[in-house]
C-alpha cells in the first residue's frame, strides 16, 4: 500500500488502478472471511478439538489398559472397563474446573497397585532424559510406567456441567484453575506414587534452569511431602544440565541446596550428584558433536588403556 501512494501522489492514471487494486483487495478479503465464518459456523468442532478432551479419549485410556494388564504387567488382574466407568463419573457433570482430587477415590480404589523398592525414578524438568535413562536403566520405574500413568499420559479431558458428556471443543488450561479435572488426576497419581516409594530414590533435576527444585512444580509440591523417611533409605539427587549450558545450578548451588536442607530437615538421607556420566552419555549420543562429549570419549578410551595394560 506504501507503493500505491507514492504513485498516487505523482501520477493521477495511477491514482484510478491504485483505487481499482485497493477495492479488488477488499472485496478479496471480504470474500475470504465470509468463508471463514462458514467454515466456523458450520464445523467448529475441526477447529478448536485440538484445545478440548482427546478425541476417541475411551477407546485409548481403555484400550492402554487391556494393553498394560496383557503385555506390560500380565500378572495383574483388573477390570479395565469398571476403571473407565470410575473415571467417567469422576469428570462428566463437572464444570472444567471443579473436579478435585478426592473425585478419583473410586477410580485409584480400582486399580491399586505397588511397586518393589530401590526402582522409584522422580523428575522435574527432565522429562525427555528421564525417559532415556529409565530406558537404558532399566530397572527405574516412573509414574509413567504406573497403569495411571499409562493410561493417561499426554491425554487432555474435562467435562461440562449442564451435559452427561466430555467437552471436545474446549478444556482450560492446568495453570487457570487448582481443581482442574486433568491436574487432579496426576496430583492424586503423584501422591500415589510417592507414598509408595521405598529403599534408595532417584530424583532427576534440570542443573540449566533457575529454580531446579520448585515448591510449585509436582515433584516440590505433592511428591517430596509425601515421601516417607521411615520407608526411604536414600534420596539420589542427580543434577544434569544441558552439554552446551547454561551451567547455574548445582549440588552445592540454588535451589537444589534448598531441597537438601528440606530432606534434611525430615531426616532423610540423600546423596548429590552433578552431570551423572550415564546421563551424559545419553546427552552425547543426542548431540555427539559438543565439545564436552569428545572430552567424555577421551576419558573413557584412556581409562580403557589403562585397564587393558
């Protein structure tokens, strides 16, 4: 439109086609949100199910459970349907921000589960790395390899208060309200979870961020005050950062030296572990090009001459 005004303002030809060009431009944009208006009215659920409850959310969270009791944990014996039920009458009928933690009760009543002990793996911040370590460590256990977890692990669901069903069109997000039905859910999970952990934990934190260790985070939050000292041994804190940086916390450096203080303060015993070297691996098997990793290979490979000598 700049071009068009300079010409206008030299040419009076010019000045009628810019006019043409500018009306021919409008009438372009009207046509095309007119479109778009029926596009909206007649299928507003293509447009906007992306931000509402999965679609096909039943047949996943069911069929994940057939799935975890038959070929994950075959020794378990639940009723995958009756899970489903529970958990349906825990969210339809709720406004999208009134689903507590106690409204699970006869879902989680339905599926207990334990674990056996020196396997629990917690994380904040790490998710993509935890899930390669528990991978190549494979004796960890996360809340993700809890049926729960299984079952309704990047699910998004709410129900709607005046109908029977889910709303597939819209869900808020976690941060617009505490007793969102999908952060009840996983509070509740997480609660689980860390109660029942025992013998030697693992606690996986990101050293490139500020405020490694979040009292508002799940972990800050709902797990390490549901951990118990008289069933835990050890509290394995592992802090990685990212190979390239930044490098600003640590063992003995913000907020982590505040979660110490608070494991000490109810009589844990723990450990504190910067750039874990398995943790690295995994990092540089990523991203083999980063200086820090070619300084890793050259001390593995002479520690390897030495031990064959």
């Amino acid at each position: 439109m700049h071009e068009h005004v300079s010409l206008l303002r030299s040419n009076e030809a010019v000045r009628g086609l810019t006019l043409m060009t500018s009306r021919t431009f409008e009438t372009f944009v009207m046509i095309n949100m007119t479109i778009w208006f029926i596009v909206l009215l007649l299928c507003p659920s293509q447009l906007t199910a992306q931000f509402g409850t999965t679609p096909n959310i039943k047949h996943i969270v069911v069929g994940r459970c057939y799935n975890y009791i038959t070929l994950v944990n075959p020794s378990l014996r639940y009723d995958c349907e009756e899970i489903w039920r529970q958990f349906e009458e825990a969210v339809v009928r709720q406004s999208s921000c009134n689903v507590t933690v106690e409204d699970y009760h006869q879902m989680f009543y339905a599926m207990p589960q334990t674990w056996p002990c020196d396997r629990f793996l917690f994380w904040s911040k790490t998710r993509a790395l935890m899930h390669s370590y528990a991978a190549v460590v494979r004796h960890f256990w996360t809340l993700e390899d809890t049926l729960v977890g299984f079952m309704f692990n990047d699910l998004i669901w709410c129900g709607q208060e005046e109908d029977s069903g889910f709303d597939f069109s819209s869900c808020p997000e976690w941060s617009a309200c505490r007793n969102h039905p999908v952060y009840s859910l996983w509070r509740r999970a997480s609660q689980n979870f860390a109660e029942m952990a025992c013998g030697n934990i693992t606690v996986l934190l990101n050293g490139s961020i500020a405020n490694a260790f979040n009292r508002k985070s799940m972990f800050g939050s709902v797990e390490l005050d549901s951990l118990n000292p008289q069933r835990v041994d050890y509290v394995n804190i592992k802090v990685v950062t990212n190979l390239e940086g930044p490098y600003i916390e640590s063992c003995n450096q913000g907020s982590i030296v505040n979660l110490i203080q608070i494991l000490q303060s109810r009589g844990f015993r723990w450990t504190c572990i910067d750039n874990d070297q398995t943790l690295m691996i995994l990092q540089c098997i990523q991203d083999p090009k980063q200086s820090s990793c070619q300084t890793c290979a050259n001390s593995l490979l002479h520690r390897k001459s030495l031990t064959s000598n």
